[in-house]
C-alpha cells in the first residue's frame, strides 16, 4: 500500500495553524542549571502537554472545530510563559 505524500503547504489553513500552536506550545527551552529551573521546566511542559492533548482531544474526538481551537491553545500558551531561567547552550544559564 502506497500512501500519498501530503506536505503542509497542501492542508487547510487552520489545520497549520493547529500544528504550529501545538508545536508552539512544545517547543520550550531546556532548563538552567538549578533544580528549581528543572522543576518550573517539567511542570510547564507538563501543563502545555496537557493542553495540547485536551485540544487535540476535543478535534479529533468531539469534532470540535480546528480554527477556534487553535487559537485557544496560543491562548493557552500565552497564558502559561517561561518563567525559569533558559540554559544558555555554552554551559550557563542565560
């Protein structure tokens, strides 16, 4: 069975918008070099996770639609913002 090749420059509009605010909502920086940097890390990853699978849930279970979903979870996100310090990738923190 061949699948066909869909890239995401062929999907509807809301349905990138969908996959940028999920990955958005994913793609937080690594923690600074306290515990307390890597605990507020996990927890927010934790939350975001869990309001990226709450949306993804009422889309694709509820049939809930893409668009105002989408912007709820960019909410969502806005709503819950780094607030640790980043790890600098030169071996400190930011």
């Amino acid at each position: 069975m061949s699948e066909r090749t869909v890239r995401v420059d062929a999907l509807p509009e809301s349905v990138v918008a969908l996959l940028h605010a999920v990955y958005d909502a994913l793609d937080i920086p690594l923690p600074g070099l306290t515990d307390a940097d890597e605990r507020e890390h996990a927890a927010l990853l934790q939350r975001r996770c869990g309001n990226s699978l709450t949306i993804l849930g009422c889309v694709l279970d509820d049939k809930h639609d893409i668009a105002p979903a989408a912007a709820t979870l960019r909410r969502w996100t806005a709503e819950q913002p780094v607030t640790y310090t980043p790890w600098a990738g030169d071996g400190s923190a930011a």
